[in-house]
C-alpha cells in the first residue's frame, strides 16, 4: 500500500469536506453599505522588464474581519500580445457596493470612472499602447528606466476630469460615470480575468493583517509592488499619505442578509460559496528525487506542465463564473436566482478541484512508483 504525502491528503479531506456543506448556508453574507476608503496616494514603482503593463491598486473586501484591505499596486506581465488591463471597480448597485472585477483584452473597458493615476484617469488607458509584438511605454505617466527599456515615448496628458481620491462609483459621494459605447463594447470582446500571478497577490494582500483599512487607516505601508507577491522585495512603495481622512465606518459593516451577496474574484466566501478564486495559493510539492537526475528533470517537466493546466482550468471557470454573475447584475435577478447560480457555481469549483486533486494524487503515485524501482536496483 503506497502512502501519499499529507498535504495531499489534507487538501483531498477539505475538498470533502467542502462537499458536504448544506446549500442552505450559501444565501448568508454581508451587505457593504459603504464604499471602499479614498485612494492612498502613492507613487510608481520602476516598470521591471519590457511586456509588463501597470495594474493600479484598489481595495478589496475581507468579510472574515468585515473590513476593506488594500490590494497594492503592481506590473503584472501581459497574459497575451495585444492585451490590456481593465481595473476593477466598486459600484454602487441600489443596495450595496458590488466589486466589478478587472479582465484583460484587446481594449480597456469600463471601470468605473475611477482615477487610479498612471494612465488610468477615468476613461480608457494614456500609459502606453501595443505596436505589434512590442509594448511601448509613454513616460509621461509612468516610471520608466529607458537605460533597461528603449521602446518608450513622450505624450503629454491632458486630465480634463477633477482629481480626488473617490474609489467607487455611484452611492452616496460617488463618481457620477457612465460606460461610453466603446467601454461597453470592450467589455463584449473576448477578453480573459486576473491571471494566476494576480491572484496570488490578491491573496497575499488579503493574508496580511497591516493592509487591513482599520489597520493602515487608508494609509497602507506597502502601496505598491515592483512585481505580483513582492512585498518584501527592494522597490516596495509605501503610501505617502491617506487619500481622505479615515473614518472607522469605512469598515463597511452592515446587517447580516439572507440573500447571497454578488462578487467576483475578491469575494471570500462564507462556507459553501466557494468559487476558483477564493482558493488558497496552492502548496507546489518538493522537486520529484527518485534517484534519476534526467528522469527527475522529465518529471518536473510534467509537474509544471499540470499546473499550467490546472491554472487555466480554474482562470476559465472563474472567468465563467464572472460573466454569470455580471448577467445577474445586469438583469436584477432575484435572491432565488442567485442563490441558484451560486449552487451551480458550488458544484463547479468542487468537481474542479476533485479533479485536480486526483490528477495530483496519480502523478506523485507515478513518481514514488519510479522511486521505488530505482531503489530495487540498487
């Protein structure tokens, strides 16, 4: 009998378990009655390396502590030539605040009016456009070191819209925007939502208790990122200040409800609602030692492999589940139907991850089956 390492186990016992939760527990959250916390004012890291476009930061929402928490800023490597970055977005929805969650695509759609800086002041993106295969980068509105990247340019910017720090739409002191044809247009295309990078530092943001608004008091120590996930790394920038005096109702806390609440890919769910992205970031076991270093090597070739598809499995069911959720929206479904698609969305995420689990399982059997075979020969 072959014994499987714990984690493995571990994950397997939690998927389970997930499983057996009552559908009855999905209809309970919290409704956001109050918008995010102003933007921090900060400024921009150095672009890293040439292909990599600038994600703004925003504040996403943590209903364990029933608090927002600040997702840094931070370059992100385009996913496909051509593609740009469409922030998300809090918007009022007659309520409560509902997260519209960012994608990339051909064009940058719709996000809110919102002026996160760096290009990104409203409508559309002024940071720089694609030429082909190469991504040139305007200077005028970002931090770029021409001695590392060539492919720049100088366009002056003309902000014609008011500069405040607001950090959601509509509600009570929100922008007042609506979607232009072109945005409304953009959001129709093919485009694809936050790669794995993206969401890992989602949840890395979300796992650290000082970018915690009641924490930082709008004022978060690490405002931005070089890379995804680096907070510690050299380039980190802290804010310089609060973009608005903080006030502790910026919690956002209300009423429990009996209604399923509508989110994307920040909502963390209460038990049950468990979609692709509420996942934890996955632990990658140690590098396959069975004693052939050019096995090992085919081996850990096979590993990675798994795990790009696995990625892409989740990043297109999420991004499914998404659009489910922003036709609801657009509809104004009642609670029957949205507790109904969040069943649907249940059962999807867990067939996922049993699946994975087992393709995961059967690669470490094969693996310690050929750990054992070399033993036998020695």
């Amino acid at each position: 009998m072959r014994i499987l390492p714990a984690r493995f186990l571990l994950f397997a016992l939690v998927v389970l378990a997930m499983s057996s939760v009552s559908f009855a527990q999905i209809g309970v959250g919290i409704a956001i009655h109050i918008g995010p916390p102003a933007l921090p004012v900060y400024v921009q890291p150095p672009c890293p390396a040439e292909g990599y476009i600038w994600t703004p930061g925003y504040w996403a929402y943590d209903y364990d502590y029933n608090d927002y928490y600040w997702v840094p800023g931070t370059w992100v490597l385009a996913p496909e030539v051509g593609f740009l970055w469409t922030p998300g977005w809090w918007g009022w929805g007659g309520d409560r605040f509902i997260f519209h969650e960012g994608y990339w695509g051909p064009r940058v759609g719709f996000y809110g009016g919102i002026n996160y800086g760096f290009g990104y002041f409203g409508h559309g993106y002024e940071g720089g456009r694609w030429d082909h295969d190469r991504f040139f980068y305007n200077r005028s509105v970002n931090n770029v070191n021409i001695t590392n990247i060539h492919n720049v340019y100088n366009t002056t910017v003309i902000n014609n819209t008011v500069v405040n720090r607001v950090s959601y739409n509509g509600g009570n002191g929100g922008i007042n925007e609506r979607p232009r044809p072109e945005e409304e247009a953009a959001e129709r295309e093919r485009h694809i939502g936050p790669v794995a990078a993206q969401n890992e530092h989602l949840q890395a943001a979300r796992s650290n208790p000082q970018l915690r608004a009641s924490v930082n008091h709008g004022k978060p120590p690490i405002a931005a990122t070089p890379r995804p996930g680096a907070f510690n790394e050299r380039g980190v920038v802290p804010a310089k200040k609060a973009g608005a005096p903080y006030s502790a109702a910026n919690r956002g806390e209300a009423g429990r409800v009996n209604a399923p609440v509508q989110h994307t890919a920040n909502y963390v769910p209460r038990p049950g609602a468990v979609h692709p992205s509420d996942r934890p970031p996955r632990e990658r076991p140690a590098p396959p030692n069975t004693g052939n270093p050019q096995r090992d090597q085919k081996y850990q070739q096979q590993q990675e492999k798994l795990y790009a598809k696995q990625d892409q499995e989740r990043q297109k069911l999420q991004q499914k589940q998404n659009q489910d959720h922003q036709k609801l929206a657009r509809q104004n479904a009642n609670e029957a139907r949205n507790q109904q698609i969040e069943q649907k969305h249940q059962q999807q995420t867990q067939h996922l991850e049993q699946k994975h689990v087992q393709q995961q399982q059967h690669f470490q059997q094969k693996v310690q089956q050929a750990a054992s075979h070399n033993q036998g020969k020695h």
